[in-house]
C-alpha cells in the first residue's frame, strides 16, 4: 500500500512539473569540450553551466547539442532563441585560411530533432562547416503568452513558404501579402523590395517596437545560416534569414522570435548603438565601448546586482539592411561581473574571415536580454509613456568632448547636459551626432525621404570659439546643420572641415508648425517662404541648411514673407569672397529646413534684433526679454539677451539663431549673470561680433499651441521700437493726462483691456502684462 501510494505521489508530481515546465521559461548556458575532432557522441563532452529550469543536456555530437527541457516543453510546445556564449575558439580540428587563424568563430541555429527536441547547432562563419564552440539559448513556452513563434514549412521543403508556426493562438501567420490584414499579431512570409527570400514581418497593432520592447530572433534549422532583425521606422519587425557567408540577401529559412516587451518581469533587456548610446532599455544596465580606437567592435555590458552566475545573457544582431549592418554576427562572453559583446563582419575565409568592425555610430547593434535564474518571466505592459509628448517642441544642450582627433566610434563623446529627456544622442563621431527622440532614432535617419514624417531638429552652437588642440583636432567658430535625423558641424572657415562644438537643438513635430518643412531645394541658395501676417512683427523663421555640409542660412523678413539665403562658408571664389560674388550669391541649389513659430505661440520668447555693430534695437518680438551690449572675455563685441526667469547658466532650453542680414555664423554662450551672449562670425572677414538677428528661446519641455496674433500695442508711442521702456511712459503718460498726446497715442488705447471702461487700474496691469509676456491678458481674465 505504501509503495502504491509513493507511486501515485511521484506520477502526480511528474504531472505538475510538466504544467510548470510547459508554462516556464527556461534559459542556460552549454560548456562544450571537444574530446577529439570526430562527430561522435564520444569526441564531445557538453556540460550545463548556470542558468534556470529542469533542463539538461540530452546528447551531443560535433556541433550539434541536444537540451532535454522535460515534461513536453520543446519545438511543439514553445520557442528557442541561441547565440554563441564565446567570442572566438580554437581547435586542432579547425586549422582556418590565413589571415583569419588561427581562431573561428560559430554562429547558432535553433535546431530540431525528429523527436521536436530543440538543439543547439553551431556553425563556423563564413565557410558552413560544422564546429564546436559554447552557447546560450531561452525557451520561450506557447503557454507564457509571449508574442513569439517558431515557423517553419510544414512539408520540409527546403525553401519552401513558412507556412505553419508554433505560437500563441493570438500569433497568426500569413504566407502572402494578400492574406496580411495589418490588424492583431501578424507574421508575414515576404518580399523586401527586390529580394524574394529570407525576409519575415512581425506586426503587432498598437506596438512600437522600436519603443515597446526587443526582438530576439533565431535562426531555426540545422543549417550554416544565421538571423538578424531590424526594428522598421513604423514600429514592425523585420526578420532577416541569412547564410553564414552571405554579405546580403536572404534565405528563406524556418526561424524563431520573440518581442520581449518592457517591463517584462525578471529581464533586463535593451539595444544600444556602435557608439555605446543606448536607444531603449527596461531594467537598469551599463554599456560602454572596449579598446576603442585601436579595437573595433568590441561593448561590455554591466548590470547592476548581477553577473554571468545569476542569469543568462542572449544578444542578436540588428541590421539595418543596408550598409556595414547588414552581414554581422555577434558573440557574447562572460567576463567577470559583465559580458562582452563584439560584432564581426562577413567576409570570405581568404580574406579575413570575420574581422571585428565598427558599425556606424547612430547603427543599432545588438538586441540583448538578460534572464535572471530563479525569477518568473512573464510579459510586462509596456508603459506608451512616449505617446502624449510625440506632438510636443522639446529642448536640450549638448556638451561634446573631443578624445582624439579622428572619425571613428569612441573618438569623442556627446552627452546631453541639461533640457528634456525626451532628447538625448544615438551616436557620436567627429561633427556628426545622431539624435534619440523618445527612444529612437528618426525615420529620416535610415531613409531621407521622410525628413518631414515626423517634424524637424534645429541647432544653434553653444559656444564661441571651440578649442580642440589638446586632442589635435580642429578649433575654431562652428557653423550647425540637421540632416537624416542627425546634427552637423563644421568649422566656419575657408579651410572648413568638420569640428567637435558644443550644441543647443529643439524638435518641432511636424503638427506643431503649419508653415515648417525640410530638405527644401533653394536654387542658386535663395528661397522664399510665405506667412500668414507681417513677418517683421509677427513672428520669426528658424531656418538651418539641411546637408552635412559648411553652410549658414541668414533669414531676411520680406513683407508677408522671409528671404532666406545660404552661404558656403568654404567656398573661396575667385575675388576671395566665402560664398559669394559681388551683389549676388554665387552657390548651386542647396538644401534648408524651417519652422516659423508666431509671436501668439504660448511659451515662446523670441525676437528680431537690430544691430549694425553700433546701435541695436528690438524691432519686433515676445515674451520678457532686454537686450544689451557687451564685450567678449576674448574682447569682441557681443548682445547680451536676459530672459525674466530664465538662468542661461543652469536652465536647459535651447537659444536657436539666424543673422537677419549677410554671411554670419551665429553662436551663444552662457553669460556670468545667467544671460545669454550672442554674436555671429562674419565668413567674409573671419571676425566674430555684433550682427542683426532673429532669435527663437524654446523651453526644455516646449512650446503651447499658437492662439493667435500678439498685441501691436506693445509699440505704444509708435516709434518702431517694441519692448522699449519709452512705451510705458507714454502709456502712463495718457492715463494720467486723460486728453490726446498728439503722436504718442490715441484716446481709445487708454482702455487697453477693452472691457469699456477707460482710465481703470486694470488697464495698467493689463498693459504691463502684455509689456512683460507678450500676448494680451485682459486684466482678471
């Protein structure tokens, strides 16, 4: 009787480990240790290292290594993901073409047997050949409710259509573009453009996934191929199956994925750029570059309270489809309290094999998850706090610091120092800074045709005269452009050439603006753009030029219009001229971008300044502000801007600049009292001072929505000087009065907050409201 029961008792708990085990996700890594270089079971002895769950090793042979997950949790009933767990492997049994010996290195495959049990097969790259080197893997569970699946063709037909999935009953496959709805979890069978196989999309309504979350992607036949996957500018998937020394394409393959979203319990998972930038992360983890410059493509990866002993790391490449991103293979390695990542690119054994690469700086390179042993990983609910501020202007200041003088990954660092968090860097090289707006980068950095989808960066250089000689790089005044999602600068100097500068920008969302557009064609470098008002008193233009070029663009008021003109800062004509011949501009069709912002903009603090090095003026403008003039520490003349409430010092706003008038470069730098000082670099004569201008200050979490034109009546005695301490004289001068002051104002500008009644209190306060703000407040309104 009492063995009777024992027996009931182990058969009832083998039936609860094997709910548990179908439900729960299960992630290690496998040492292998190659006995003799045969593809015996013998020449191979695998071993489990670290990880979670009642997996074990079931077999193994050359390359090929088979986890028991136990209780009916394999290919049938969930997904694997595996990459390689070393950076590189030498063997007797592997004697690899010089110059790429004397290592190899293996990409993974999700395998499966004829059993449905999942194994780990590796593969070298680029020659396809079997090979042993350790790996990693996570089983995701059907039952975990994770947006994952493992397609395949149900027929084995060796490129053949993936047209079954084991998935979530939520995760439908479509094998033709006619049958995809676009609407729920969708996984498409489809052609890229001019490629036909190896291309998969995952499309999740109401996802993001370049803000909501990873993919990690494998990979899933026994096969010398290996997967990538990129997160597409319109929140999908593409997956990307690839041979091993395939440079590019495809090759219709089965394949594994997972979407991790954030806040996914028990998981600290990101992707970060070649520049070390991180673009999105759920849980805490630090990254930074190794070795650079003299090593490529080398990141180790920290996070905080853990190590390779309390979880499994799992990385995959994301490509960018096109350029140095589209054939890499990554590896992972444990080292110490971290892991090391590196990115290889393909090439043929005869020619390097896979060398370590640097990818661009703004490129995404790795998708990463860390699973932590012990923890129950279920499906966070990705919190969408980006969604209410995509309609919003935001702000920030860039410091860069110049390493050395080159052009590649590590060799300066671009952080940003104050302003909103909705802005920050994806990628830092030499004058070049790629922009992270919410958590990724914009469409036009990987397609400039949609410069315009979502709204537009405009930059202003945040400080005089850069000195970069104690790295050996270029010093010197900097002129700032925007192009493809990214900031540019040069050096505003016959010479050019691009430069490390510090930099302020604003985005401003293409909802915000109706008159803002870029990568607007201006031939022969002039262009012209109407508005709606008096474009000297009602508003200002920002403009920037829009290629990654040595250009400023001045911005003229024209009536109900602006002249905008570009000026090639290093293009020396023949009379010695930077840009220009005489009485005319002598350039090519350019490239610029602009946003007028209207003086009724809630928020806003913007003016046009008069100034011929002499005597200045504000001509029109918003917001409380007073102008000055002063002398640089380095002995120029400069303007000085006080904003009321604003410390340029501490404050993260941006100041965006414009010569209204001629070839000047314009910059700001903070002031000793929290003012800002402003002054332009005429690219004629090379020398820095007071110019006229037009200047826009956007606050760090932006701008309100325009409502309307500002009060005329800031100009109250009408002699053309708005904000002028005069107009309150002769404000108060009429209240006090009582008759007509002949050619200063008329009776009926007493009642100033038009509720009819003249000479009341109110119309003061009402008047000294719109002197100090701008718009018109009736008093107690």
């Amino acid at each position: 009787m009492k063995k009777s029961m024992n027996c009931v008792a182990g058969a009832a708990l083998l039936v609860a480990l094997a709910g548990q085990a179908l439900a729960q996700v299960q992630h290690g890594t496998v040492n292998v240790v190659e006995v003799d270089g045969g593809d015996l079971p013998t020449s191979v002895s695998v071993t489990r290292v670290g990880g979670f769950g009642p997996w074990s090793v079931l077999s193994a042979n050359r390359g090929d290594y088979t986890v028991d997950l136990t209780g009916g949790a394999n290919a049938t009933n969930g997904v694997m993901i595996v990459n390689a767990a070393q950076l590189e492997r030498t063997e007797p049994s592997v004697v690899p073409v010089a110059p790429a010996g004397p290592a190899y290195f293996c990409t993974f495959s999700a395998g499966v047997s004829a059993t449905s049990d999942y194994f780990l097969a590796a593969s070298r790259a680029p020659v396809g050949t079997e090979a042993n080197f350790n790996g990693s893997f996570v089983y995701i569970p059907v039952a975990s409710n994770f947006v994952s699946g493992y397609a395949r063709n149900n027929a084995g037909t060796n490129g053949g259509v993936n047209n079954t999935i084991t998935a979530p009953a939520f995760v439908q496959l479509r094998t033709s573009e006619a049958t995809f709805t676009g609407t729920g979890v969708e996984v498409l069978d489809f052609t890229l453009g001019s490629t036909a196989n190896g291309f998969y999309l995952l499309s999740m309504e109401g996802v993001d996934a370049r803000r909501d979350g990873i993919t990690l992607v494998s990979h899933a036949k026994d096969e010398d191929n290996r997967a990538q996957v990129r997160h597409d500018i319109d929140g999908r998937v593409t997956i990307n199956t690839i041979d091993n020394g395939s440079e590019s394409g495809g090759e219709q393959d089965p394949f594994s994925f997972v979407f991790l979203p954030e806040g996914t319990t028990g998981v600290t998972m990101g992707n970060f750029t070649g520049s070390a930038n991180v673009l999105f992360k759920s849980g805490d983890f630090n990254v930074e570059m190794v070795g650079q410059t003299a090593t490529n493509g080398t990141f180790r990866v920290t996070i905080p309270g853990e190590s390779p002993s309390t979880g499994t790391m799992i990385a995959v490449p994301h490509s960018e489809l096109a350029g140095t991103t589209v054939d890499n293979a990554t590896f992972v390695q444990a080292d110490g309290d971290g892991w090391l990542f590196t990115t290889r690119d393909t090439e043929p054994e005869t020619g390097g094999g896979l060398a370590l690469q640097d990818l661009a700086s703004g490129d995404v390179v790795f998708h990463f998850a860390f699973f932590k042993n012990g923890a129950t990983i279920t499906p966070g609910t990705p919190t969408r706090a980006y969604l209410p501020r995509l309609d919003d202007v935001v702000a920030a200041r860039i410091a860069v610091t110049e390493i050395s003088a080159g052009n590649g990954n590590g060799e300066n660092v671009a952080n940003r120092t104050a302003g909103s968090d909705a802005l920050d860097i994806a990628g830092d090289n030499l004058g070049d800074w790629v922009i992270n707006r919410l958590g990724a980068r914009l469409a036009a950095y990987s397609d400039n045709g949609l410069d315009n989808l979502e709204g537009i960066f405009i930059s202003s250089s945040s400080q005089f005269i850069r000195d970069n000689s104690a790295s050996g790089g270029t010093s010197g005044w900097a002129t700032m452009s925007g192009d493809n999602g990214q900031i540019h600068a040069h050096a505003a100097s016959v010479t050019g050439g691009e430069i490390n500068s510090n930099f302020a920008l604003a985005f401003i969302p293409a909802s915000f603006s109706a008159v803002q557009d870029g990568d607007v064609d201006a031939p022969n470098g002039f262009l012209n753009v109407p508005i709606s008002g008096n474009a000297a008193t009602d508003g200002v233009l920002l403009a920037t030029n829009w290629d990654n070029n040595n250009r400023v663009v001045s911005v003229t008021p024209a009536g109900s219009s602006y002249d905008l003109q570009a000026f090639i800062c290093n293009d020396v004509l023949a009379n010695g001229t930077c840009g220009l011949t005489t009485g005319s501009f002598a350039c090519d069709s350019v490239e610029v971008g602009y946003s007028y912002l209207p003086y009724s903009t809630p928020g806003l603090t913007a003016g046009q300044i008069s100034d011929d090095g002499v005597t200045q003026s504000v001509v029109s403008g918003t917001g409380n502000f007073i102008i000055g003039a002063g002398i640089d520490s380095v002995g120029f003349p400069i303007t000085t801007i006080a904003i009321v409430g604003v410390d340029s010092r501490t404050d993260g706003g941006a100041l965006l600049l414009n010569a209204t008038s001629g070839p000047f470069a314009m910059a700001w730098e903070v002031g000793p009292n929290g003012e800002f000082e402003v002054a332009g670099l005429d690219l004629l004569t090379q020398t820095p001072g007071r110019t006229s201008f037009s200047f826009a200050y956007i606050p760090a979490e932006g701008l309100g929505v325009p409502t309307g034109p500002v009060c005329d009546s800031i100009d109250f005695n009408n002699d053309a000087s708005f904000f002028d301490p005069t107009d309150i004289d002769a404000f108060l001068s009429v209240f006090s009065e009582g008759p007509c002051i002949p050619d200063t104002a008329t009776c009926s500008d007493i009642d100033f907050n038009n509720d009819d009644s003249l000479f009341d209190p109110c119309d003061i306060d009402s008047f000294l409201l719109v002197f100090s703000e701008g718009p018109c407040t009736p008093c107690g309104q």
